[in-house]
C-alpha cells in the first residue's frame, strides 16, 4: 500500500505553523519533502519523523 502524501498547507494546518516556516523546514532538512511536478509532497513519515523528533 503506498505512503500517503500531504500537501505543504495540510502539513501546515498540522503543525499549527505558518507556510514560511515549513519552507524552512524543508529547505534546512528539518522535514522531508519531493516534487511532483511543480508541486512539493511531505510523506506520512516524515511527519511522524519530526513528531518523534519533538518527543
């Protein structure tokens, strides 16, 4: 079963952060992330990674 993708504002909305701050976190490795064309996905465990990370 594939891993289930969010996108940057869901993401957002998640981590009660603004969209200049995920930027960030994806430009400094903080949170992973890809391109689908023009369009940037974050992967279910990166997510968990960063949740894990903040424990």
């Amino acid at each position: 079963m594939p891993e289930k993708l969010y996108t940057v504002p869901q993401v957002c909305e998640m981590f009660g952060v603004s969209r200049s701050t995920m930027v960030r976190w994806m430009s400094t490795g903080k949170i992973r992330s890809f391109k689908i064309g023009q369009r940037r996905r974050i992967p279910e465990s990166a997510i968990q990674e960063v949740i894990d990370g903040a424990a």
